[in-house]
C-alpha cells in the first residue's frame, strides 16, 4: 500500500490529500517541503501506520497514514464429532 500526505484545513486534520508515495522517507521528505511542521510522532496499529506532523506550537499541522495490506482471517477448526 501507500503512504497518503494529508494537509490539515480549518475544520479537518486529515483534510486535504496532498500526493501518495511508495516509501516513507520520499513521503516525510515531501511533507517538509509543503507542510510546515517541526514535530513527528509515529503510531503503529494492527490497520494502520499514523504519523502525526505538528508545528511548533503543538497544533497539528497534518498527517501521514499508510494502511496495512489487508486482515488476516482466522482459521476455523473442524468440529470434533
């Protein structure tokens, strides 16, 4: 999958998509150069990969996401008789 730049508008952080990248660094290299943030933090999940881009102040200034491929089923086992 992907890894989606969104820039925070007025009343979403997740605002605007800005361009998607195969790699994280092309993505944070991007960032930087149309977002003007000073902070990351990166938060792993079973679905997805968040970082956070937040300006000096704290303020989220926007976000980066990467969905991971897929869920994995659950093998069911036969029933014993």
């Amino acid at each position: 999958m992907s890894w989606k730049i969104y820039k925070s508008n007025d009343h979403y952080i997740q605002g605007d998509l800005l361009s998607t990248h195969s790699s994280e660094s092309a993505a944070l290299k991007n960032a930087k150069k149309n977002i003007n943030y000073s902070k990351t933090f990166k938060e792993e999940s079973k679905e997805e990969i968040v970082i956070w881009l937040d300006d000096a102040d704290g303020i989220p200034a926007g976000i980066i996401i990467k969905s991971i491929k897929g869920t994995k089923r659950l093998r069911q086992s036969k029933k014993e008789e």
